[in-house]
C-alpha cells in the first residue's frame, strides 16, 4: 500500500458525486470504492464522509433511502439527484481546468 | 407537549437512530471486510474501530453539519446535566439553596423598588405629570403658587396640556352618624381631565364649577362612596355636608383607582377657606400635563418666559422667582429614592457572593469530575462542547434556584412589609408582577453564567493524559486555587463593604433614638381638628372653643394637663413667618427675619416639657383685649439677639393671619415676654431653627392640634379625650389620634428599615462569606492532605501545620478586609445622605466591621486547620 493522501473537502464531494453516478451505494460502499478505483491511495476517513454525504443531501446533491444490501441488511443507500448529476459535470469542469492550470504551473518551474 | 413529542419524533429521534444504524452498518461491514481479509474476528473488530475513527467524532461531526441538531444537542446536554446533578444530591441541594436565597432576596428588593420607585398610576402617560414650582434664589423643593400667577401661566402657556391648582387639607364630613374628617383635595376644575381620569359614576369636574357662583360639587373615591355612605345607589345627585356646608355629589371615582395624592373627596378649588386671588397670596401646589412630545426642558422654558414677564409687572409679590419643574412620580419618591437604591445595591452584592461561593462549589466538585471531563474529551467530545456541557448545568441550577428564588421572595416580601414602616410607601402593590419576573428570569440566567463560567473554561481544558492516568490530586492545583482563592478574596471584601455600610446605618439610627427634640415626647397624646367656619365665625368664638376643649380635657382622669398648637413638632404641620426685628431694618426687596412660627395656648409648654428660660409664658390675659405678646426660642434670641436680652424688645410680623384681632391687627406688633428651650420642629433630623411663638387667643385659627399629657398609656385615654371635646360640641370631628412617640418613630421609619434590611443583608454576607472561605480551605486540606501527611511524617508538629492552615486564611481574610476598606469608603459616601450625626468615615463604623469580618473569618478558618492537624500522615501516604 503506497502513502495515503488525505482528501481536500471540495474534493472529497467530487469524488463521492462521481462513484454515485455509477450506482446508488451505501457510505461504506462509496468508501471502498474509492480506495478500490485510487489502488488504495485515497483513504476516506469517517469523520469526514459522513458529514460529506449529510451536506451533500442537505445540499439536495444526492438522495437516500433506507434498503437492503447484498447480504439482507438495511443499509442506507445514496443515490445522485439530478442536480447532483448538474453538479458533478460542472464541478468535473471546474476540476478538469484546476488541475490543467496546475499542471501548467509546475511544469514551468521544472522547465 | 404532545405536539413538541411528534416533532421530536419526526426530526430528531429517527435522524439520530439513522445515524446511529448507519455507522452500525459501516462498522460491521468493515469487520466483514477484516475477516474476509483474513483476520480472526476479534482482531478483524479491534482494527475496523481504529479505522473508524472516533465514532462520537464522526456523530459529532455530522450534528455540526445541521443546524437542527443545536436544538438536540442541547437537549442532550439537558438530560446529561440533570442526570449529573442527580448524581451529587447535596452538592445541587447546596447550590440552589444558597442561590435561591440570593435571588430570593433580590428579587422581593427588587419588587419592592419596582412598586414604590416605578409605581403606576390610573394615570395615561404619567410620566407626563409634573409639579410646578415658583422658587426664589437658593430655595429648593416644591413652593406654592399663587391664584393670579396660576392663572396667567394658564393661559399663556403652549407646552402643556393642562396646569391645575392642588391643595390638600382634611374635610370635615357631618350629617352622617358620626362625624367624620375625609383627606381632602381642593382642585381646578380640570385636575381630572389634566390626570386622564374619568368618573365611575355620575361625572367628575365640568369647566365652570370652578366659578365663584356656581354650585357647589365633589367628586368622592369609591372607598369613601361604600365605607361612609353604605354604597348608596343614589348618593350622585345627593347633597352631603363638608365642612358644614351642602356639596351635591356629582361623581365617584372607579374602583381600584391608584392617584398619586390620595385624596377621598375633592372639591372644587374655591371652596378651599383661605382662597384668595392675590398674588402675595400663594397657597396652591400647582401640577401640570406636559403634551406628549414635549421636553420638561422645553415646559421650563416656556413657562420662565411667562414669569419673567410676571417678576416685571409685579416685582413686589414675585420678586425672584423662576419656575422649576420636577416630575410628580421623582418628587413622591425623592426621600425614599436612596435608601431603596442603596439596599438594592447591597443585595446585588450578595447575590455576587453567592455566586462566587457556587463558582467555588463547582471548582471543587470539579477536581472529582476531572476524570469524567477527561474520558468525555478522549472519546471525542470537543472543548466546545464541554464548555456547553458545562454552562447547560450551571444554568440548570441557576433555573432551580430562580424559581425556588421568586417562592422565597414571595415569604420575604411578606416580611419586607412588615418591617417597612407606615408612611414607607411599600403597599400591597409590591407584588411579583412581570416587570419583576423577567428581573428574576435575567439574574438567574445571568448568575448561571457568572459562576459556571469559570469552571466551565478551566475544566474544558483538562490535561487528558495526566488526568486518565489517575494523578488527580496534582493536576492543575495551583491555577484553580489561585482562581478559588480570588473568589474568597472578593466574598470577604463585599462582606467588609456591606458591614461598614450595616454599622454606619446603625450608628446613625441610635443617633436617632437618643438625640433630644428639646421636650418631652412620652405620655403625649394628640389628636387634630378643624372648626367650621360657618359655626365658628369669629375669632373669639375659635379661641372659645380651643379654651373650653382644654379645661374639659383636662378634667379627664389620668390626664395631667392639656394644651392647644397650632403645629405640633414631628406632626407634618409647620408654619414660617417673615419678621422686622428693631433696630435692624430691612431693605428692599428683601424678605425679612425667618423664624418657624407655633401658636400655642398658656399650657403648651409646661404640657410638652419645653422649658421656660426667661421671662413668662402666655397667660389667659394674652387674649384679644391684651397687648400683642411673643415668645422666642433659645435659637431664636441666639440668632438675632446676639448681644443683647430680647426680653421686652417688640418684633413686626410681615404676614396677615398673625394678630388679627382687635388692636394688634392694626400695628402687627408683638412684644417678646419669654425666652423658652429650642425644640425640634418639622423632623427629627433638622438642626434647631429660630422659632417664635404667639398666643393663640391672640391669633385665633380654626385648626387646632390637641396635646395631653398623661399619666397612664397615652392611647388609653383616646376615647375619654374624644368625649371630652365632644362634650363641647357633639359635631365636630377630631383625626390623628396618636401619641407624640409614634410621631417620632414614624419620622425615624425609613432610617429604621434602611438599618434592619442592611444589618440583615450585611449579616447574610457574612455567613456566606464565612461558608466560602470555610469551604475553600477545607477543600484545600483536602487536596493536600498528603503534603501534608509528607510536612507530619518529616516531623512538623500540630501547632505548625495549623499555623500553616491558618496563615492561609488569614492572608485571604487579610486581602479581602483591606480590598473591602475600599469598597466601603465607597459605598459609605454612596449613603451619606442616610447618616445623622454619622460622618461616613466613622472609625467606630469601620473598626467594628473590621473586627467582626476578622473575627468571623477566623472562626472559618479555624476550623478546617484543625482538621489538617488531624490528618494521620500514615493514611494519607498509603495512596502512593
């Protein structure tokens, strides 16, 4: 397992809108998931998904409902809204330039 | 309550289940995750915890991302702060008893202000109302204003709505069983339209009753219409008698009618006996609505225009004079106003004490609780939230002791009134009304704060580490003993402020009691009348009548001699006169030689006790046939007789109802006869003034004070009295029967009650004070019970450790005492107004309340030092 690289919040958000855009999945599943897709590289802690996915409901970016799971326990599933789905495109808009100007940056001071 | 259940239900209860369900599922599926990974199930949970973080964290963190949750929060903390308070029963006991005693007493002073100092009237926009007044130079107070005067400031005035004549005297009400005195006012027609106040029945005052000519009308209280009329349906409309002539009841005031002067019939001002519409002639109070919007500022200056223009046009009456204007509640309560603030002050300082005392309380329960502080932080409660923790059960115990506060003050009120003093005007108004329970509401949110507030900062911040690991008895010591030793520092200095203040109200009321009013006050009966002027007519028919009431008085058994004044001492009553002295002229302008002036019957002084220095007293001689004749008071002759024997010198009065028969009406002359002991005559505090005394049968008046000597209990003789002048005349009604005794200890009420409510809030500072700092010190040989066990077992003997326990004490009592001189020289300049014969810096005062405070706070620490001698260094030790 390589170092872990602690999440920045408007990140964290990003990440969860686009692993639900996939499918509706419980928090341990969206936490998983994303250490799954990062190869263990982005850890999610606890303290910070829960309340992530409460502001992003609050936010009215996703939704929840109380179902079963794989193995037949009630879980709490999330699910993007469709200004959830507005909010990711623009945020992955945001991210993609973000991070073009970053790469900018850097490789003007390594040149 | 049910509707507050279902929205609990629906918001609150399923979101924190949800919560709690949802980490559940996360935990378990970690664990699944862990085993499935090859771990044993025991390992596979430990690690999904760690992982997992704080799970209190986690919750924590998700309540701060929803507003709502501040509601559930604090109900959490709610719950957890009754659960905790439950938990040390005697501690919470303690601290809502003292504290309801502090709020108790606040609140019932409180109250008491509130009724007397903010008094609300029938009135509309009272604050609106306001005495006029016509002073000249330095004078202060409130003057009369003459008719004339009244009636140009009325007619030129724009500020105000209304300006209304006002004269209180007594009313004699005849025709009805008995005869009887009622408080009466005489008023300008338009005193109850300027008041805002409208009859019940009937109608009060019309524009025009107010007319020499017009019928005569009054206007009665509900009180008078049902006790003296037996709530006659018919009586508006009817004709009753007041001072031996018909008025026909126009009106009756409403029930549960509060006026600022409580008269019980008014009648038009007109009727009042001595009117007269002459400048010089200045008689009425006068009192005035200023219009809404306007400023008292502006009134005076409108009306110091008008009397400006008076002062040019008349400079002989006015000379001098300008108008000053003072708010009607202000004047009620002006003599009352300071002592009611002082206690009001001095009760707000106990309720300081009392909460540094529970701060003090809760500091020390603390340091068992450091603990559970530090386990609550390590599972993940942040400071924030401890503080709140901390502040929700100090406000529950600052709720509980509120609300058994306003129980206590209902019981002390109750006392309250009973040590108040007659004329102190706490009525049964001072009751818990709104006003006074938003105060209770507010000090008890307020002391919440006050001494959870300390604690609550320094326990937030506990030291997990060394806190878990069991070494409670070090842990922050030093600051927390600082803070604690501050807090009894300040108790002690409150407490020394409070006794001085105590000891200077004591001082000055036994000043009081033992000063001597220049006669003899016990075995004094008096007793008041006013003769109809339409039966007594001339003068000779009033000096008649008072000299038959005398001998027949005084054939009374039991009774030694009797006697007629004009004024009694202390009696409320009290007349001034302007005198030409010989040899002393007068310039214009001026106002001539003041003396209080008395009129007496031949028996006066020798009934009274007031000796004869010089010269003679009246004789029955002295009458209307004989030469006017005075007699001076030591003062008197001291003042303008410096050098020289006043006796047959002759003084010239300036003012007309003095010597009005016969020939002395004519010269205003009186030859001085007799130089008598100077005696106090308006109240008890007064410095002796010039007095000056003419024989009443010389003067005659229709009012008369009755005085007698007895030789048994004073009011044991009231009813023979009574018959007595009723055997002269069976209509005429007497009042104000009391002996001269109560008239002196009425005059002394309000420095009595000022004395006995300071002496009670100075003494409950002290023992709560002695409380603080018995109980801090004690918690501190606690605490150091192992040092000191060490200082024993190293061969400390008892006499050093008690030394040491009371050194400490000493040093905060010290501390205190000399931080309370302070306080005290302060608050005793605050009431120096309250002091006679009493300078505020009054050693005697201050040593005592040093002594008393020293005393007392040695007692307190006395005893937890002989404790720390007990300590056996063998069981304090085997803690290691």
């Amino acid at each position: 397992m390589g170092e872990q690289i602690d999440l920045l919040q408007g990140t964290l958000d990003l990440l969860i809108l686009k692993t639900l855009a996939m499918e509706p999945m419980h928090g341990w599943g969206i936490a998983q998931r994303i250490q799954q897709i990062s190869d263990e590289v982005l850890q999610v802690g606890q303290g910070s998904l829960y309340p992530a996915l409460h502001r992003l409901e609050q936010r009215g970016w996703i939704g929840s409902e109380w179902s079963v799971s794989d193995n037949n326990r009630r879980a709490k599933f999330y699910s993007l809204t469709k200004a959830g789905a507005r909010q990711l495109q623009k945020e992955l808009g945001e991210w993609e330039r973000l991070s073009a100007a970053i790469a900018l940056v850097l490789r003007q001071q390594q040149g | 309550m049910k509707l507050f259940k279902k929205l609990r239900a629906r918001f609150i209860k399923p979101k924190e289940q949800d919560l709690n369900d949802e980490m559940r599922f996360h935990l378990e599926k970690e664990i699944e995750a862990n085993v499935a990974g090859g771990m044993n199930a025991e390992e596979a949970r430990r690690r999904a915890l760690i992982d997992f973080g704080g799970v209190q964290q986690a919750r924590e963190a998700v309540h701060r991302v929803s507003a709502r949750n501040v509601l559930e929060s604090s109900l959490q903390d709610i719950r957890f702060g009754v659960r905790m308070l439950r938990k040390s029963p005697s501690f919470t006991a303690i601290a809502v008893g003292i504290l309801a005693l502090g709020i108790g007493a606040n609140t019932a002073i409180f109250s008491a202000v509130n009724a007397v100092l903010f008094a609300r009237w029938s009135i509309r926009n009272q604050q609106q109302l306001v005495a006029v007044s016509e002073p000249t130079g330095a004078d202060k107070g409130v003057t009369l204003v003459s008719v004339p005067n009244f009636e140009d400031y009325r007619r030129q005035q724009t500020t105000f709505e209304q300006l209304s004549l006002w004269l209180g005297q007594s009313i004699n009400l005849t025709g009805q069983e008995r005869p009887d005195r009622l408080i009466g006012a005489f008023v300008s027609d338009n005193y109850f339209e300027m008041l805002g106040v409208k009859a019940g029945a009937g109608r009060t005052f019309l524009p025009g009753d107010d007319m020499p000519g017009a019928n005569p009308v009054a206007v009665v209280t509900h009180k008078v219409w049902q006790t003296r009329f037996g709530g006659d349906s018919g009586l508006v409309g009817r004709q009753i008698t007041l001072n031996n002539e018909p008025y026909t009841v126009v009106g009756i005031l409403p029930q549960d009618l509060t006026l600022p002067f409580p008269s019980e019939v008014f009648v038009p001002a007109h009727y009042y006996t001595s009117y007269k519409v002459e400048r010089q002639d200045k008689a009425f109070l006068l009192f005035g609505r200023i219009k809404d919007g306007t400023t008292r500022n502006q009134a005076t200056t409108d009306l110091n225009t008008i009397a400006q223009r008076l002062v040019r046009e008349y400079p002989k009456e006015n000379a001098g004079i300008h108008v000053e204007i003072a708010g009607v509640q202000e004047l009620l309560t002006q003599d009352v106003r300071t002592p009611l603030l002082a206690l009001l002050g001095a009760v707000a300082m106990v309720l300081l004490i009392v909460c540094a005392n529970i701060a003090n309380l809760v500091l020390a329960r603390g340091v068992a609780r450091q603990r559970e502080v530090a386990v609550r932080s390590a599972l993940g409660a942040g400071r924030g939230r401890l503080v709140r923790q901390f502040l929700s059960e100090s406000t529950l115990v600052a709720a509980a002791g509120g609300i058994s506060g306003i129980l206590l003050a209902h019981l002390l009120l109750k006392a309250l009134q009973r040590v108040s003093p007659l004329d102190f005007p706490i009525s049964d108004t001072a009751v818990l009304d709104l006003r006074v329970l938003a105060f209770t509401a507010g000090i008890s949110v307020l002391t919440g704060v006050l001494f959870g507030v300390a604690p609550a900062v320094r326990f937030s911040r506990v030291n997990l580490s060394s806190a878990l690991s069991g070494g409670s008895r070090t842990t922050g010591y030093a600051a927390r003993d600082w803070v604690r030793s501050a807090f009894v520092v300040c108790q002690v200095a409150i407490s020394l402020a409070l006794l001085v203040t105590a000891g200077l109200l004591v001082r000055s009321f036994h000043g009081l009691l033992t000063m001597n009013p220049g006669f003899t006050s016990n075995h004094l009966l008096t007793m008041e009348y006013r003769l109809p002027r339409t039966k007594y007519q001339t003068g000779v028919a009033q000096s008649n009548f008072h000299r038959a009431i005398v001998s027949r008085v005084q054939q009374v058994p039991g009774v030694v001699s009797a006697a007629v004044v004009q004024s009694l001492p202390f009696s409320g009553n009290w007349d001034q006169v302007r005198l030409e002295l010989p040899g002393r002229p007068i310039s214009a302008g001026d106002d001539g030689f003041n003396a209080l002036c008395d009129l007496a019957s031949p028996e006066y002084f020798s009934t009274v006790g007031i000796p004869l220095i010089e010269g003679r007293v009246f004789s029955a001689h002295d009458d209307d046939k004989g030469a006017g004749v005075a007699i001076i008071s030591q003062s008197f002759a001291r003042k303008y007789f410096p050098d020289k024997d006043p006796l047959g010198s002759e003084v010239k009065i300036k003012d007309s109802h003095l010597l009005a028969l016969a020939g002395n009406q004519a010269t205003k002359r009186a030859t001085i006869v007799g130089v008598v002991g100077s005696a106090k005559q308006r109240n008890v505090r007064e410095e002796l003034q010039p007095q000056i005394y003419f024989s009443y049968a010389q003067s005659p008046n229709i009012f008369g004070t009755l005085v007698v000597r007895t030789a048994v209990e004073p009011m044991g003789l009231s009813n023979a009295v009574r018959q007595a002048v009723w055997s002269v005349d069976k209509d005429q009604p007497v009042w104000k029967v009391r002996t001269v005794d109560f008239l002196i200890e009425r005059d002394t009420a309000p420095d009595r009650f000022a004395m006995i409510m300071m002496s009670a809030l100075s003494a409950l500072a002290l023992i709560l004070s002695a409380l603080g700092t018995y109980g801090m010190l004690s918690n501190a040989v606690q605490q150091r019970a192992r040092e000191i066990g060490v200082r024993m077992a190293l061969g400390a003997t008892r006499s050093n450790v008690l030394k040491l326990v009371l050194l400490r004490g000493l040093t905060l009592i010290g501390a205190g005492v000399a931080l309370g001189l302070l306080g005290a020289i302060a608050s005793a300049r605050l009431i120096s107004t309250l002091l006679y014969n009493v300078s505020p810096g009054d050693i005697t005062a201050f040593a005592l309340a040093v002594a008393v405070m020293v005393l007392v706070g040695m007692l307190a620490s006395y005893l937890p030092a002989r404790r720390a001698t007990r300590v056996d260094p063998l069981v304090a030790l085997r803690d290691e």
